[in-house]
C-alpha cells in the first residue's frame, strides 16, 4: 500500500503522441486539445491558441515547443505591417501581443534574446530602404544597433509581469524603450513608433489627446490586453472578459468621441493661402547636390508658372520651397540670390525656401529655412535635428580612416538653437526641416508660442522609390492630429502635399516630376490637449517605469533575504556530525566461516 501511495505521488514522466510533437501526461486522460479523440472545431482553436503560447491548457510548458524566438520575430514583423508601405494599422498591437506570449515566463537572457528578435524583425522591415537608398552594411549596423533597446525592453517587460495590472507596465516600458531609442546614440531613429501608425486607425484620437508618444504607449496596451486575453483563453477562464472589455474600451471611446477630441477640417473660419512647389531632378532623381542649380531653375519655372496660372485671383500669403532649394548660400551666391528674387517677383508673395548657408565659422554650415521677400531674407529657421553621417560626421577622426566616403561631408552642419515660428503676415509658421518632423519637441514648442500653420520641407530624393517617402509623409499626418494645425509639405521631388488639422489629406501631389498647387488651408490657434501636455506624459511614463522596476528589485532582495533566513533556520535543526567514519559493527563471531 505504502509503494502504491509513492508510485502514485511521483511525477509521471512526458510521452509524445505519435505523430506529433504534443505531450500528454502518461496514465491521465488529457482534456481539450490534448486528448487522443478526434480533434473538434474546439480542440482546433485551443490547440492553435496553446501552440502559439507555447503553454498547454493547464498552464505548463509544453514539451517539445517550437522554438519561441519564432513567436517573437513573427511579432517584429507583423508590428511592421502597421506601417507604410503596407498600412495596417490594426496588426500593429498584434504584434505587440505576439511578443508579450514569447516573453511568458522567460528567463533575463531569454528576455533580451526574444525582445532583440522581435526588435529586428520589426525595424529590418521598417528600414529596409536603408538597404536600398545607401548600403545593406548602413541598414544591418542600424538594425543591429536599435535592437539593444528591444533587448532591453524584453528584460524590463519581464519583470514588470509579476506587478499586478502589468499590462499597463509593459505597455509603458515599451514606450520608454522607444524614446531611448529616438534619442540614442546620435538623436537616435524615431521612425517606426508606434503612435504613428494610429493615424489611419479607430484609436486615432488618442493622438490629439495625449501627443504621438504616449498614443505609442495605448497601442502597446492594447497588444498586452489581446495578450492577456488569450493566455485567459487558452486556460478557459472567464478572467479575459476584463482584458477584453479593455481592448474594446481604448478602441470605441476615441472613436466615438473623435469629433470632440480631434480639431476639425474648417469649413469657414480664417484661411492661408498657401502656394506648395515640388522640384525635379534629372537622372535618377536621387543627387541633389550634382543637380542643386537645375534643381532651383526648376522651382523658378515651376513657380512662374503657377503665378501666370492663377491670374485673376488673389496671390498667395506663401509660397513654398523644399530643403535645399539651394545648396549654396543664397545671400552670397549671386545666381542663387536672383532665382529667389525671381520667385519673389513672379509670385507677388513672399517665399520659404531652404538652403545651406554659411555659418560664422567658415568650417561649419547651416540647414536653414530663409524666408525671402522683395527686401531679402526677414527671418530664418535652422534645422534641429541634423542626421548622423548625413549632415554631420560623428567622431570624424576616427570616421575618416574607417570609410573615404567620409570626404564628402566636408563641413559638418549645426543644429539650431530654441526654435521661434516665423511671423507672414498676419499668421505664424511653425518650421521643420525633414528630420525634424519625427522628433516630438521641434514643432510642438513652436505651436505652443503661437504657430498656426505648420510648413515641413524635405530634401529626401535620395530615399526615392523607398518606402521611407511614406513613411514620413504618414509622420507629417500624425503631426497634423497631434498640433490641430494644417501642415504644408514641400518636397524636392516628392511627396509634396497638403494635410488638414484632423490629419486627413487636402491635397498630394505626385512623385518625381515637378508639380505646384495652391489652395487655402485652415489656420487655427486653439491648442490641442497633446500640445498642452507636452513633454509630460512620456516623462510621467518614466517615473512609474522606473519605480515600477526598482519595486521588482525590492521584491527580489525580500525574496532572497527570506531565503537565507530559511536556510539558516534549516541548518539550526540540523543533528551534529562527527568527523570521520561511523565505528564499526562488532563482528558477530557465529556468523564467522
């Protein structure tokens, strides 16, 4: 009876059904998916729903689980499908969801090693127009790189799971994993967050509301709650209806109350007549250096044209120019002085234009916006987040004896101080200059002081046929949501276009050739709850992260303190041992032969 008892509470070792790599328990008949009867409709969805947790329906590993990382990466890129060129707004938290079931009960290494997986699955399809625009060495090295923050991502994601409401903690660990990544090394890559992909979805109104980087942070959400659904699923229990009327909730309020959340597309109301000019460029449309004089030639004659056009009507408020319109200093470079005159006289308006000019110290130069009228430049913007390699050679010492590609930049360029919108007329024009646009601070401080119309001008011919022109073009629309203010965007040879404040598309002009419009946009000057917030809900969303981990540390030192005081307490009831052998047993001399 006592062997009995003993087989009976010893653990049952794993069989494998034959034929398949699912384990059931020997001598206990399996339920739902696991068990040896024909499989139903039900058995189907558990199975499916368990193989993609990698737990059985009891809560335990299963045996002979494919290899998780798969799960991690499959997410990585299912998460990239939210964004151009594919647009699917809704796969974005799926993917996100998709990570958080890889990362289920993983270990600190196996954390990094899955959140690095899913990390470069997701910015190797994102960036891939790095491959194709520069180098696949650039694109690899970049990859590589920014998925040190998935890495840590995965192990902080960890250790927020055992708090209660992890969802929300995880969702915001993947959010300050994003801005880290957006700001380091080198002001970092901001492409690819997760707020822009909102701007097409039913939650799109959480952009106008809490900013783009925190609208990041409820997409996250949202893919820890279909996580946690799902876990509850595959357990058959009623606790994922909570998650999942939390799902429904971040969804169907924004949408419902987008009319009231988001600034609307005026009907009436004050207007700026805005003239938009798009270049073009010879060749493959990519080098704008090689072509700059062609290229302000074409925006002259492009101009020109649009004035003899639209006789008869009022002349535009602004005329607008992409960056590097010029790449010379206009006000030194005489043929680059009267082509902006010529554009001033034809248009009867003034003109924003970009160019490079000359900084103070001749070893240095500056990205500018120049607002040119018939008395010259009144006023300027310079850009402030220069591109790393592009526009300036970090480390360039070392830079120039590792790559002779480094000779042609042979000036680094130098952001701009505390950005100031530029006064026409009698509205206001927050300024970025393509790379700024992705960056949270650069035209929301302008805003904030009065901006009522946004302009983005962007030289990204080199990107040309990569999805990276649609990529920042949807970055252009988030903003719009995000500020309430119409932006204007003019582009070397494309996308160039116009977008209402509620981020829907006024007007778009095609790619690669040159084209201008002009047309009346909205001008707005009440502010937006994102733009009042400001920095302060991805500031907030640190200091809960950051206290959130240092209480999973305490809870750790706890857990070890009690662990040793067991151990003491052990070794305190533990009988005395004697040094040596045990004396031996006299020897029973009847038993001697």
């Amino acid at each position: 009876m006592e062997v009995s008892r003993r087989q009976a509470q010893r653990p049952q070792p794993i069989e494998t059904r034959a034929g398949s790599g699912v384990p059931r328990s020997g001598g206990v008949a399996a339920r739902g998916p696991w068990s040896d009867s024909a499989a139903t409709g039900d058995d189907l969805t558990w199975f499916i729903l368990s193989a993609i947790v990698g737990h059985d329906e009891s809560g335990a590993r299963v045996a002979g689980e494919r290899p998780i990382i798969l799960t991690a990466a499959a997410g990585g890129a299912t998460t990239a499908l939210g964004f151009p060129p594919f647009d699917l707004p809704w796969l974005a938290p799926v993917g996100l969801a998709m990570l958080v079931l890889a990362l289920r009960e993983a270990s600190a290494t196996r954390a990094a090693l899955l959140g690095a997986a899913h990390a470069a699955a997701f910015l190797g399809m994102t960036l891939w127009w790095l491959a194709e625009a520069i180098s696949p060495f650039a694109w690899a090295a970049m990859v590589a790189a920014q998925s040190v923050w998935g890495a840590l991502a995965g192990v902080a994601m960890v250790r927020v799971r055992r708090l209660h409401g992890w969802q929300l903690w995880a969702a915001g660990v993947f959010t300050a994993a994003e801005s880290a990544r957006a700001a380091v090394p080198w002001g970092g890559v901001p492409w690819g967050r997760l707020g822009y992909s909102a701007v097409d979805a039913p939650w799109s109104a959480w952009v106008a509301v809490i900013g783009v980087a925190a609208t990041g942070t409820v997409v996250a959400l949202l893919g820890c709650l279909i996580a946690s659904v799902v876990e509850h699923a595959t357990r058959r229990s009623l606790r994922g209806l909570v998650p999942a009327a939390a799902v429904v909730a971040l969804v169907a309020v924004p949408a419902m109350a987008r009319g009231v959340l988001v600034t609307p597309n005026q009907a009436t109301g004050p207007v700026a007549r805005i003239a938009i000019v798009q270049g073009e460029l010879p060749g493959s449309g990519r080098e704008v250096v090689a072509n700059h004089r062609a290229l302000t030639e074409v925006l002259v004659g492009q101009t020109r044209q649009l004035a003899a056009s639209d006789t008869g009507r009022p002349a535009p408020d602004l005329v607008v120019w992409p960056e590097n319109a010029m790449a010379v200093d206009p006000t030194t470079d005489v043929v680059a002085g009267q082509a902006a005159r010529a554009a001033v006289e034809a248009a009867r308006a003034p003109l924003l234009l970009g160019a490079v000019v000359d900084a103070p110290d001749a070893r240095y130069a500056l990205n500018q916006s120049l607002l040119w009228d018939d008395g010259g430049v009144r006023a300027s913007y310079t850009k402030q987040r220069l591109v790393p390699f592009g526009e300036y050679v970090p480390l360039r010492p070392l830079a120039e004896r590792l790559s002779s590609r480094v000779a042609a930049i042979p000036r680094d360029m130098l952001p701009g101080g505390d950005p100031e919108q530029i006064g026409v007329g009698s509205f206001s024009v927050a300024t970025a200059l393509c790379f700024d646009v992705a960056y949270d601070d650069v035209l929301r401080r302008q805003v904030a002081r009065g901006g009522d119309l946004v302009s983005v001008q962007t030289s990204n011919a080199m990107f040309l046929g990569t999805a990276q022109l649609e990529q920042q073009w949807q970055v252009s629309r988030a903003r719009a949501l995000e500020l309430g203010r119409s932006v204007v965007v003019s582009s070397v040879n494309g996308i160039s276009g116009a977008i209402a404040p509620d981020g829907s598309v006024l007007e778009r002009l095609p790619v690669r050739v040159a084209g201008s419009v002009v047309l009346d946009v909205p001008l707005n000057t009440s502010q937006t709850w994102a733009v009042r917030l400001g920095a302060a809900p991805l500031r907030l969303t640190w200091i809960i992260i950051s206290m959130a981990l240092l209480v999973t540390f305490a809870q750790d030192r706890r857990a070890c303190r009690r662990r040793r005081r067991r151990r003491r307490r052990r070794r305190r009831r533990l009988p005395p041992t004697h040094a040596g052998s045990p004396p031996a047993m006299p020897l029973d001399r009847s038993d001697a032969t």
